[in-house]
C-alpha cells in the first residue's frame, strides 16, 4: 500500500512511499482509512519546524481521520469488523502519574500518531484498541474525520474556560481550532469575535463572517475599538489564543479585562512580555492541550445535535496525489481544513 510519508528534514520533502500492511498485535485493530484531515500540526511537519525532529523519517503522516474495522486482534473485545471508528491519537502509557490520575492527554510517556509512529495518509492503520473510539450512524464519515480537532475545541471550551452565558469571547485565529472553538464557545452561550490577520482575511475570515461571527482583520481593521464597543470598554471576559504564533499570547493580554481568562491552545513558542500587569490584573493563564475520552465524547454529541457545524470549515478540494498544493494553500490561509479522501491512494 502507498502512503503520504514526510521524507527528508527540510521543507516540503512530502512523498508517497510502499509501506506494507500492518501486522496486527492482540490487542489491537486494523482500521482502513477513509477520510483524513490536515490540520496545523501537520503543516509544521510539512516545514519542518523544531519540535518534530524527534520524527523517524520516513513517517507516514496525518492523524486526523476515519475508517472501519476491518480486523481485529485476538484480545481486542470492545470492537467489532465493520464499525466505524476514530483514533484517540495521543496513545497514553497507562502507567505515568497523569495517566493514573486521569490526564492521558498529557502522558509522561505519550505515542503521538503520525508523529511518532505512521499515520493516516494510507490504506491502513493498525490501532489499539483503547485508542479507538466509536463514531455514531448519524455523523457523516467526512465529518468524522474532524472530530479530533473538535474534541481539541472542546477541551479548551468545555473543560478548561471559564465561558458562560452572556460572556464576551475573543477567538484569535480562524484556522480550524479557531473557528470550531468560536462554535463551541457561542453553543456555552458566550459572544464571540473572531479575529484574524491579513492572510486570512479572503478565505477564513469570510468563513467565520457566514458563520455568523463578527470578525476583525487586525492589519487592516481595529481590535481595540472592536473590544471597546463589545464590551463596553471593559475587555473581554475570555480571550482563547488558536493563532501558534508568539503575537498570540501579548495580544490576548491587551484584549482580555482585568480578572479575565486567557486560554492558550494554539503552541507559540516564545514571546517576551511584562507579566506583572497581568499579576496585578489577576488574569488567568490557562493551557489547554489535546483531549480525552469525553472531549471526544462530547464532540461526537455536539456533530450529532448540529450544535458544531463541520460543513463551515471543510474543504474538499484537495488530493494525497498532490499534497503539496493543499498545504501550500493551508499555510497561505486559502483554506481551513481540508480533508483527503484516502481511498484515492487504494486504487
């Protein structure tokens, strides 16, 4: 079977390789993908930023996915060939104090897929099978395959924010994270604006604009006075930072009132800031990483309910066979989140 494999520690370097068909372990079941996602994750490997030099390379990539059973090992019980599924990607050792405690999502231990073990841009996964998650009748499998990235919005929204009815929210980035956290924040009754930087302003900005989201292009537009008249002067109750660039972070402190929350779920890097105005402010700081079981869960729920819509941001126009072309656009803000058809790479 072929799959997508980032190849070489430079930019680009994205090629289709022979892998085999994975041998399964007891424990574990062997899905074929049927739709896989790209995501910012992805895009950094693809321009091979620092944090994945730890990859083994070749590595086939892409953990943003769904797919059916199509066997199963001898100890595998909760799962059954023919049932649709998607992957907890972050495989948790089980046995580290945050595991034990119920933090799996940040296992001293953790096996990323698509990072640290082939992914999902091919025929093939081989997946344990406590990494697999049910995917219900009533959520369309192209959907499915954005139920990670939801279950990240809703870790961030759910789990980790202070949002509530009638709050006054400011997503910064309208890439995927961003605009399915701006849903899932609105669903918690909050008043979201979306803000984006001039890249964005042709493609991810007009989707959050017909997503029903006031929207602010902060290179040609004013955020300042978009705060004053939304909040009346007091600034925002919740700023959530998606963006993955250290401006993210000194911007959310500009914008978010004193004794507000900023929540930190895109990863920046670093940035320089005096941080005693924010003691004096009592602003929190808080992370928000990867999901668990019940952000799944509840992402599942919500695609359900159409409480989060995935059809405002998934962009189909894009093959495997020519990668290059949708992460180029991706990295340019021409999309938000595609989504591959893998099949193609059967034939």
């Amino acid at each position: 079977m072929q799959g997508l494999a980032k190849t070489a520690r430079s930019a680009g370097a994205m090629e289709l390789v022979d892998r085999d068909r994975p041998t399964l372990a007891a424990d574990e079941a062997l899905v074929e993908v049927q739709y896989a996602g790209l995501c910012g994750s992805d895009a950094g490997i693809y321009e091979f930023e620092s944090a994945f030099e730890r990859m083994d390379l070749p590595t086939v990539i892409g953990h943003e996915y769904t797919g059916r059973v199509v066997e199963v090992g001898d100890a595998v019980s909760k799962f059954a060939v023919g049932d649709r599924v998607v992957e907890r990607i972050i495989r948790s050792c089980g046995d580290c104090y945050q595991c034990e405690t119920g933090e799996p999502n940040i296992c001293e231990h953790a096996t990323i897929t698509g990072v640290d073990i082939d992914g999902a841009y091919q025929q093939y996964v081989a997946v344990p099978e406590d990494a697999l998650h049910p995917v219900p009748d009533d959520v369309e499998p192209v959907h499915a395959a954005m139920v990670e990235p939801t279950s990240i919005a809703a870790r961030a929204v759910v789990a980790n924010s202070r949002v509530g009815s009638g709050d006054r929210v400011l997503v910064e980035g309208p890439g995927p994270i961003g605009q399915l956290t701006a849903q899932i924040a609105r669903a918690n009754g909050g008043e979201v604006v979306v803000s984006g930087v001039g890249r964005d302003a042709e493609y991810r900005l007009p989707l959050a604009a017909d997503a029903g989201f006031e929207t602010v292009d902060v290179e040609s537009g004013d955020l300042d006075a978009t705060r004053e008249a939304v909040t009346d002067s007091v600034g925002f109750d919740v700023v959530f930072d998606t963006t993955g660039h250290p401006s993210g972070l000194t911007s959310a402190v500009d914008q978010v009132r004193k004794g507000g929350q900023i929540v930190l779920v895109g990863q920046t890097g670093e940035t320089t800031m005096p941080y005693s105005p924010l003691v004096r402010s009592e602003v929190q700081l808080q992370c928000s990483y990867g999901s668990t079981y019940e952000d799944f869960e509840r992402s599942l729920r919500m695609m359900s309910a159409n409480t989060v819509d995935p059809d405002a941001l998934l962009d189909e126009r894009f093959s495997l066979r020519d990668a290059d072309e949708a992460f180029e656009a991706f990295l340019a803000g021409e999309t938000c989140k595609p989504v591959f058809d893998v099949s193609e790479l059967h034939e």
